[in-house]
C-alpha cells in the first residue's frame, strides 16, 4: 500500500507541475518558464548542499 501512495504523489507532483508550466506559457512564454524552471533547481541545489553540509557536520562531531 505505501508503495501505490508514492506513485501517487509522484504523479500528482507531475500533473502540478505540467499546470504551472502551460500557465506560464500560456501568459508569459517559454523563455519565462526556463527562466522560472532554472531557479528552482538553483534553489534546490543550495538546499541539497546544506542538507548534506549539516549531515557530514553531525557525523563529524564526537558525541559529548
């Protein structure tokens, strides 16, 4: 069952993301949807970097 729920969310993410994006080249265009599209994974880079930056400062630090 957990397994038909994570397939769900992937294809729910999926159909969101196909709506933003005709909307944005429905009233912008696709320069506008690269440009938007670009950003996010910018700023998803700067959060995997700091999550993994946390992560290997935890594992580093002794325990006290």
């Amino acid at each position: 069952m957990l397994w038909g729920a994570a397939n769900a969310q992937e294809l729910i993410v999926s159909g969101i993301a196909i709506l933003i994006g005709g909307y944005l080249v429905t009233f912008g265009s696709f320069k506008m949807l690269f440009l938007v599209m670009g950003c996010v994974q910018v700023l998803a880079t700067i959060l995997q970097a700091q999550i993994l930056i946390q992560r290997e400062a935890a594992r580093v630090q002794p325990d006290s």
